[in-house]
C-alpha cells in the first residue's frame, strides 16, 4: 500500500474555494505568511517572473472589486499574481509563452495552500480588467496582472452553491 | 439619450456611487467575456441587473420591488451549462415578471 501523509493529503480534499467571506479583518502578518510562500512555488528555471503583490488597503480592494466581474467575495485582502514580461522577454519568452502561465497556475495553487494553512479562505479570480487592475496597483506597464487571490475568512452563514461539476 | 416618459418614476433612484459600480461592472465584464467561456455572458448580465436592482431597491416602487425580487431568485453563479432548459425557463420566467412590471408602471393599456 502507497505511504501517504494524510494530513497533507486530507488538507487537500478538505480546501474548498470561499465564495462568501465574512468581515473580519486579516492581518497583515498573515496575508504576508502567505504570499511569502509563493517562493516556494514550482518555477521554470526558477526564474521567478510571475511577481507577487499583496493588497490589504480598503480603498483599493474595494476598486479590484469594481473591476472584476468574476469576484463574487468580499475580500479583506488579496494577492495578485502577475507575469513580468519584461523579464520574460530577456530571457528569450515569446510573449504568450504557455510555461509564464503554468507558472502563474503553480503560484496561485502553492497561495491557495497556505491561505489553507492560515485558516485562510481563498477564491481565485481570472474574470478581471487586466488594464484597469495594473493602473489602480500601479504596476510598471511590463508587469501584467493574471490572477487575483482573494483573502478572507469563512462566512459562517455559507455561500453561493459551487459551480456545476463539468 | 432620452427616456421613456410613460414608464415609472422621474425621481433619481440610484446615486452616482452606484450608478458607477455598475458602469465599471459593464465595462470591465466586457472585456473579461473575451477571455472567459461564452456561457459566462448571460451570467454578467444577470449579475450586472442584480447589481443595478441591490441599488434600486429602497426607491423601487412596489412594481419593480416584485422584479428586483424574481432578480435576486437567480445564483450568483448560475450559468447555462448545468441544464440549459431549466436555465432558459427561470429566464423566459424572469422576462415574463418584467413585463408584468413594465405593464404595471404603465397604467392599463387600451386594447388596439
């Protein structure tokens, strides 16, 4: 019989994306204990050019709300998942190489696990203005944002039913 | 742009702070539905009005009050894919209870 470690196996049946969060605040050691794990993300080349950036500020979450029509909570914080294509092209990436995406999917996943660990809710978030999202965090015009992970705790009331299975 | 002066009030029933969450909603959503699977459009639209009613309701008349409520019936993450026939249904439902409204805000309406 294959050894499992099931605490890491039953952490990974039991995570669940949060739809609904509550109003209780984040702080802000944990939303860094968690983006600090994005280093420990599966990296092509460890090259390390999909950067990170936390937003716990209530001003511009609420405008990343404003922007995104696919987030359906309301964070207390959130991290974005960018791909600095500026680095990218120096090292000879065609712009939409597939592997600077991947890389974001193995950022977020490592992300979406340490919210988990930090008794994090978490809800990633792809439906969003790219461009308007890069003027309210005020990325340089080479970094690009692509995924946003909202941060909150469970609302203890439930959610929206999840999505249908395919 | 003009507006229909025989259907509803005159009366401002949204601000500008929520005249805007929803501009920005419709803007962005438009771009998002390039990149996004196409059953996700009737998803932003439905999701865009529920927006545009949360606001309107404490100024809504009892007409639209009946609207905003056979709205706020659709989930939030409700799309086509699940079953197509019942999605398409709670729709024509939904359209059925706008008219409905539309005719209420009108007045009767003499027969041609």
């Amino acid at each position: 019989m294959t050894a499992v470690d099931r605490a890491v196996y039953d952490a990974l049946r039991a995570r669940r994306v949060t739809r609904r969060m509550s109003d209780r605040a984040v702080d802000p050691e944990t939303v860094g204990l968690v983006v600090r794990a994005a280093k420990f993300a599966p990296n092509a080349g460890n090259r390390r050019l999909q950067p990170v950036v936390a937003v716990t500020n209530g001003t511009k979450l609420r405008l990343l709300r404003l922007i995104s029509p696919g987030m359906i909570p309301v964070p207390q914080a959130a991290v974005v998942i960018s791909i600095d294509v500026g680095r990218a092209a120096s090292y000879g990436f065609p712009p939409r190489a597939p592997g600077l995406y991947v890389d974001v999917g193995t950022v977020a996943a490592t992300l979406l696990t340490a919210a988990q660990a930090a008794g994090l809710g978490a809800c990633p978030v792809t439906s969003f203005s790219r461009a308007a999202a890069g003027r309210i965090l005020n990325l340089p015009e080479t970094v690009q944002p692509h995924m946003i992970i909202c941060l909150g705790y469970p609302d203890p009331t439930g959610g929206p039913p999840p999505m249908p299975k395919p | 742009m003009t507006v229909d002066a025989s259907i509803g009030s005159h009366n401002p029933i949204v601000s500008e702070a929520a005249a805007i969450e929803v501009l920005a909603y419709l803007i962005t959503a438009a771009r998002a539905q390039m990149d996004e699977a196409a059953e996700y459009a009737p998803m932003r639209l439905i999701t865009a009005a529920q927006k545009l009613g949360g606001h309107m309701v404490p100024k809504a008349s009892r007409p639209v009050q009946e609207l905003l409520r056979a709205l706020d019936t659709f989930a939030p993450t409700a799309t086509p894919r699940a079953d197509r026939d019942e999605y398409l249904a709670q729709l024509d439902g939904l359209c059925v209870v706008l008219a409905d409204c539309l005719l209420a805000l009108t007045g009767p309406v003499t027969s041609e």
